[in-house]
C-alpha cells in the first residue's frame, strides 16, 4: 500500500527542509519515501508518495502535529491524504 500526500506551503524550500528533518518519525511510523513533486508552476504546492507498512501506524504519523503543522516552520497552510493501492 502506499500514501500520496498534497501539501499547500508558502516556501516549498523550507517546507522540504522541515520534511526531510522529519525521517525518523517517518521510518518509525513505518512510510519510506518513494517520490516527492513539486508543482512545475507554482512553488506552493508539494506532493508525495509514500510506501506503506503499517496504516495504523501511518494514520498515527498523520495526527501527530498533522504530519508537520507543528514542525514545518508554518509554511504549510493545508494537507490532504490518500491511501492508495495498485488496481
């Protein structure tokens, strides 16, 4: 299973800073990094795909701090996800 995530952020720069500082409680809650966009017209939209091995734990990551509200600098001003499988 895998977790595509869409990030709203003021700096995509900083935002990416914040996002990569966050890899242990990623790798605790059980995500890797698969991929990470940008939007190719617009420095305010980041989006990321994520392996999944356990969604509970990953729910989990995604309610603490709202996955990087607390931590991201306050450059992120939404979020959605989605957990996604191969159809």
């Amino acid at each position: 299973m895998q977790m595509i995530c869409h990030f709203e952020v003021s700096d995509f720069t900083k935002w990416k800073t914040a996002f990569d500082a966050d890899h242990e409680a990623r790798r605790d809650a059980g995500l890797g990094v698969l991929q990470i966009w940008r939007d190719a017209d617009s420095t305010s939209h980041a989006f990321v795909l994520l392996s999944v091995n356990d969604r509970d734990r990953a729910q989990a990551w995604i309610k603490r701090s709202d996955a990087l509200k607390g931590d991201d600098g306050g450059t992120v001003s939404d979020e959605s996800y989605y957990f996604i499988e191969t159809a």
